[in-house]
C-alpha cells in the first residue's frame, strides 16, 4: 500500500470505476462459468461431473496463472486456456468451438453475475458519511444500473451519480467524461480522487485532469517498474484498505 500526497480536508467526492473495482471481475467470471457450463454439461448429465467444482478448478487455474507466456497476455485467452484445463475430464467433447461457444456464454451472463469486491458495501457505507460518491465507466448506463442492484450497491448510488460516454462525450482515458463528472458535482479536480484498476483510463484520465487517483493493483515488478511514481496517485491491493485510508 503506497499512500498519496491528497490535501486533508480538501476531498469532497470519490469516484468509482464497476468492474475490477466495485465488482469482483474474477469471482463473477466464476459465478457466470458455473451456470454456463452447467448449461451445457446439462445433457451428459452423469451424476459425476459438477458445474460447481468446474468453476472452482476454473478460478483457481486463473489464480496461478494457467496457459502459455503467450496466452496470459489476454483476458480472453488466459480464460480460454483455464476453461481447456478445468474441463479435460468432463464426459463431453471439449472442442475449440465448444470452448468458443462457452466462452462466450459465460461472457454474456457475467454481467448477471456481479459479485461486489470484498468490504465493498462497508467502505461505501463508511466513505458516503464524508463524502459523495459517484461512478465514472465506461459501459452502458443501463448494464452499470442492473449490475449495481443484483450485487446491492445501488443504494449507495442514483442516476445523477453516474457517467459515462455518450453524446459527444467520450470513454475513459478522454478528460471529457471526468470533468462532466466534477461538473455536475459543481467541484474543483482537485477536490475529488477517482479510484480504478485501470492505470490509463482511470487512473491516467483523472491524473490528467487534475484529479487525484487510487489505483487498484496487486503488482508486479514488470508493472510497477513501468510506472512513474506521482505525488497524486495511491496503490492499493484491496478495496477493503480505501476507508482507512480516506479516514485520515
């Protein structure tokens, strides 16, 4: 956890990126899996083969990093290959269309499947005290509101709380779609931190406007060595660690 040089007292709103942030990408990608491939499996149906043992096998070949050098360098790929994996002794043919057509099944019902990252819901109980939260992203308004009530965080946040492009303005990095957000909040960049786990749209797009940045990263040394260190951005590696932090 690095903290950021952020004026105390100054803060007046935080910002989120959804997914990979509010909501927990690889625990929905689990979830989706599961129903997936349980549509599929549903007709070999054996008594012996488990969605839910497919989807736990499927996380855990993510987690250590299954696949070829080449392969990890996608989402899409990486996943692919831990889906080939998982599903070796199921009692279908496991083809590349067959994976194709899975992969793309669990994509589609990932959105159904929001699951909100670890102390979600009690970091933005605790920051909605102090602060007002809003959400700047990049998906479609409608998928952001849907996600937001299946996983229960739209209480924490209205319709006026959310940006994102459309009209003439852009997606995330472009500047336009964070100072429409500081606009409507009638605050300064200066006054408001957006946290992501994106390094160029979330974090870069606010940095760029003035605004101040958490950046959401496990880390690596491949990563970290390539970024520069600012005096406005702050690393952490879970969400749990944010009103700690802000609390100051």
């Amino acid at each position: 956890m690095r903290k950021a040089a952020f004026p105390q007292g100054r803060i007046k709103a935080v910002f989120f990126d959804v997914q990979g942030t509010l909501i927990d990408r690889e625990a929905s990608w689990r979830q989706a899996f599961a129903e997936a491939v349980g549509e599929f499996a549903a007709r070999w149906d054996d008594g012996e083969f488990s969605a839910e043992d497919a989807a736990d096998r499927f996380v855990r070949a993510l987690a250590s990093g299954g696949g070829t050098k080449r392969q990890r360098r996608s989402a899409r790929s990486s996943r692919m290959a831990a889906m080939k994996a998982v599903l070796s002794g199921a009692p279908f043919a496991v083809t590349p269309s067959f994976l194709d057509s899975l992969y793309r099944r669990t994509e589609a019902l990932v959105p159904l499947h929001p699951v909100p990252a670890p102390g979600v819901r009690y970091v933005l109980a605790r920051l909605s005290r102090r602060y007002r939260l809003g959400i700047i992203s990049n998906s479609p308004r409608r998928r952001i509101t849907e996600m937001l009530v299946r996983a229960g965080l739209d209480g924490f946040f209205d319709g006026k709380s959310v940006f994102v492009p459309g009209g003439r303005l852009r997606g995330k990095p472009d500047k336009g779609l964070f100072m429409a957000a500081l606009a409507a909040f009638r605050i300064n960049p200066g006054e408001a931190v957006m946290v992501g786990d994106s390094w160029r749209k979330d974090v870069l797009g606010a940095v760029r406007c003035g605004m101040h940045a958490i950046h959401l990263h496990k880390g690596n040394k491949k990563t970290d060595l390539s970024r520069r260190n600012r005096s406005s951005v702050g690393r952490l590696a879970r969400f749990s660690q944010l009103s700690r932090w802000l609390e100051h």
